[in-house]
C-alpha cells in the first residue's frame, strides 16, 4: 500500500475518495496519511488486524499493521480513518483475533445448542508471526459444560491478554418459548359478558 503525506483536512480527503489515517511507531514521530480507497480496501481485505505488511512512504519502506480502524457507524463499508503502526522483528503485535467454533455439528445434531459468548481475543504474539484466528473444538462438550481462554490453543509464543477462567463457549438447551393462548382468554371474557 501507498501512502503520501496528509496536508488537508480529514473530511476534505475523505471527498477526494481517498481514506486518512496515522502512521507512528517507537523510531518516528505521528504523521498524517493518507491511501487510495481502492488500495487502502484491498491491502485492509487481505492482510486484516492481525497480520503485518509493508507500505512505502517518502522513499521508504515500513513494516506496519493496521493497529486502528474506525468505521462509519451508519455505513460499516466505509472507513473513516485508520492507524497503522510500525514495527520491527523484535517487536510484538497485540491486537484482537477471531475466534472460530469447530464441531458444532456433533452437538446441534443432539438437539442442543452451542451458546458463543467471546467471539475474538485480544493475544500479544510476535510481529514476524502471522495469526488469522484461533479454533476452538467443541464437539466433545455435553449438557452443561463450557470451554474456556485457557483451553484455546494458542501457537508458541502467543499470550493472551484476558483471564484464563473466562468463559468463551457453553452447551444449553434450545430455548422454548411459551406461545400465550389469547382463546382461552377471550372464551372465558364472553362467558364472564353473558353471565352479566
């Protein structure tokens, strides 16, 4: 991706179709930037939050990843303005990372239900290592029980950034929901009518 340096304001570069944003990092100082949107949107589908790449500016190249995204509230497709942070091999990335759900089949198939309560987390891993999600096994779980941060498999050299004990995934019942028969109400309202 490249970047050029941002002179006007944010909502001005945002009608000349291009995308604004921050380059910073330990050995430079904050810089406004700006990126194509075609660009900006291709480099953003392939490398996503979790995976470092390089873009050039003034002469240079710089390993970065996408450390912040804000997104139109009324238009998710449309980013408002991103940071990029630089990194080295020697740094670490901490960003949030997907969590995928493997073998739910085997337990729906039983008439249960697996409940997902943490979609994505937050894991410091190196910033030479490229981590896309986390898979989470779930099809030995039975009635009742759950999987928790501490039994995600994280490859070597990942932390996580969140209590152990949270809870991340559960088997319940499928919820049942009582339909009110308004019949037997409004039968009893007419016979409460002609006894008047």
């Amino acid at each position: 991706m490249k970047l050029e340096r941002r002179m006007e304001k944010v909502n001005k570069v945002r009608r000349q179709g291009l995308v604004p944003g921050v380059l910073f990092g330990k050995d430079i100082d904050s810089i406004p930037v700006q990126a194509e949107n075609a660009d900006f949107m291709q480099t953003y589908k392939k490398y996503g939050r979790t995976k470092t790449f390089k873009v050039k500016f003034a002469n240079k190249t710089h390993q970065v990843y996408f450390k912040d995204i804000q997104l139109n509230m009324a238009n998710p497709k449309e980013v408002l303005h991103f940071g990029l942070l630089k990194v080295t091999a020697k740094d670490t990335i901490t960003t949030e990372v997907p969590i995928k759900l493997t073998g739910t089949h085997e337990i729906e198939k039983s008439g249960l239900v697996v409940q997902q309560i943490l979609y994505s987390l937050e894991v410091e891993y190196p910033a030479t290592m490229s981590l896309e999600k986390l898979e989470l096994d779930v099809s030995s779980l039975k009635l009742g029980e759950g999987l928790y941060v501490k039994d995600i498999p994280l490859p070597n050299k990942c932390k996580a950034n969140l209590d152990q004990e949270e809870l991340v995934v559960n088997v319940t019942y499928p919820k049942v929901h009582k339909v009110k028969d308004t019949r037997t109400e409004e039968t009893a309202q007419e016979t409460e009518e002609n006894q008047e």
